[in-house]
C-alpha cells in the first residue's frame, strides 16, 4: 500500500515492518486521510528541517534486530527526540519508545506504582549475578532488556547454564549487551496469559493468549497465523521447534480491577497506543510484565467484540491530527 503523495502529510507513520503496517494503511486510505509512510530500516534526517506533518505515530518495533534491521531502532529513537526538540506531537514518542526498549526499565516502573510484578535482576556479565544469588529463584527466565517477538528468551535452571549460554554464542548479546534474568512465574496453560488493547487511554478490548510453551506472542496474523494462514515474520531460532500454534481468544469478562490496573501502567507510561500483558499464578498473584507501545491488533479477536480495530484507530489517529492542528 503506497502514501497518499501529498507535500505536507496531516498524519506520518514511522515503521519498520510493511507488513504490519498493511492494514492500518488501507484503513488511512479508505478514509481519506492524508498520511505518509516513513520506513526506519533506511532514512536519514536532518536537525534543521521543520516537522512536515501536524502528527506522527510511531509504529517502530524493538524486535527490528530479529529481521536484520538492527539500525532502524536507534533511528527512530534519535529521529523522534528530534522531531519533539522541534515541536512535533508523536504518539508512542520518543520516551514512550524507549521504556519499551527496556524491560529493566518496565520492571521499575511497575514496582514504583506499586503494581507486582517480575522480580528482575539486570546484568551485563553473568558473573555478577553472584552478588545476587538471595533473590533468584530457579527455574528463572533469562530475557534481553530490548525484548521483541520472544527472541532470546528462555528458562534457565541454574547460574552456570547461564554462563555456559553466553560463553557458548556471545551473540546471544545482542542487540543491546544487556540482560534480564526474572522470577519465573507458572501459570495455567488452558488459561494463557492475558493481553489487554488500549487506545488513547481506554481499553480496546482483551483476549487471552495460550502460549503452548512458545515466547512470540506477537499477535499480528503476519506473526502468527490463523488455522491454513501463512506467517511472514521471521522466527526466533530457540522457537523453531515442534509445537502447537500460539492460540488467540477473545476476553469479554476480563475482571474490571485487571483493566484498572493496567489503564494505571498506560498512565504511569504516558502510552497512546499499545498492549499489557499479565498473567495469573496458581497461588492467586495477577503479575504485570509486559508494556507494548508497538500494538499489533488481530482483526480475528475484536470480531469477536463486532468492530474492526483499524477503523477505530483512524477513528483515534483524525482526533489526534485535530487536535496537533
């Protein structure tokens, strides 16, 4: 899908994965709103040219390393620090973009609003995980700070696995040469892990995710079809093994105490646009983890709630452009 050609755009995406961007472009298209695409895998841009569009929206993914665009995430960051140094409204701006890079810094952010969640240990050479010791717990998870699409991610048993990993593959520390290692938290498999949409500060809607083992939960169909659909995105080489598909369902009754406390983290984050995810354990703890400002809607799940999620996000995205004019 290609941008209405127009030289002073109401409305600029940033984006990393055309892919994903296809049915928010379309929607744009339908209704008429003059947008362009800006593709952070290759751009350039400049500190003396002024902002050429009343809004931008950032679309930009800290998984971009997992599909060989490494370079795109430090230049969506330092192009929306620019863009707000010159006045620009960017929804999921440039602070927003960076707490999602960091699940360090998720972490303290969910602990100091009183929220609980992992407890988290970050480190950038295993041997200093020694002086923590008294707070881990094994089976821990080991997770990079710059998350995405699951890569990286596994469940380590002890502290010598950990270093037998990145003594093994030091590539393993990329992209950012930081990692987490995390409370591991059991949950119930039928029941999944729970995802909740807001947009603009009000739930979209929710479903439930059974992860059937699996850490790409990313829940554009491009990622993780539906039943004889085929996926496009690239698949973490830890996950490429034999089992069930990640399964999507919608959650109509989510309890009203979990969305409350979620819409708290979407303030506390100051995200216009994305996901929160917890989980329940089986000891009755509702743990938050997860702060998604790249918000892959699955057109199959708000169906299900009768209404098409792209639809509502142009609805959200001509509020926005009126109010930036």
């Amino acid at each position: 899908m290609r941008a209405m050609p127009t030289s002073s755009p109401d409305l600029i995406v940033l984006h990393e994965h055309p892919e994903w961007q296809k049915p928010l472009f379309e929607a744009l298209a339908r209704r008429g709103v003059s947008y362009e695409a800006f593709d952070v895998t290759s751009a350039a841009f400049s500190n003396v040219d002024a902002p050429r569009a009343r809004l931008y929206f950032n679309q930009a993914s800290p998984s971009a390393y997992v599909r060989g665009n490494t370079r795109a995430v430090p230049l969506a960051l330092a192009y929306m620090r620019t863009l707000e140094r010159l006045g620009a409204r960017v929804l999921n701006g440039a602070d927003v973009f960076a707490l999602e890079l960091s699940k360090s810094a998720q972490a303290a952010l969910l602990r100091h609003i009183g929220i609980d969640t992992p407890v988290s240990i970050t480190f950038n050479e295993p041997a200093a995980l020694r002086a923590h010791l008294h707070q881990i717990r094994w089976p821990a998870m080991l997770k990079p700070d710059q998350g995405g699409s699951g890569a990286r991610i596994q469940v380590v048993d002890s502290l010598e696995q950990v270093e037998d990993i990145f003594r093994r593959d030091p590539s393993v520390w990329l992209p950012d040469n930081l990692f987490l290692l995390q409370e591991y938290l059991p949950h119930d498999p039928e029941q999944g892990i729970v995802r909740l949409e807001f947009l603009g500060g009000e739930l979209l809607y929710a479903m439930r995710v059974k992860t059937h083992g699996r850490f790409n939960l990313c829940p554009s169909p491009v990622c993780n079809p539906g039943e004889g659909e085929e996926g496009l995105c690239e698949l973490p080489a830890h996950e490429a093994v034999a089992a069930p598909p990640v399964e999507f369902y919608p959650y109509k009754d989510v309890p009203r105490d979990a969305v409350e406390t979620a819409r708290r983290i979407v303030q506390a984050a100051r995200l216009d646009v994305g996901g929160i995810e917890y989980l329940e354990t089986p000891d009755g703890r509702r743990v938050f983890y997860d702060v998604n400002a790249n918000s892959n809607l699955r057109p199959s799940i708000a169906a299900e709630f009768a209404f098409d999620p792209f639809e509502r996000v142009v609805d959200y995205l001509q509020r926005e452009i009126r109010r930036a004019a």
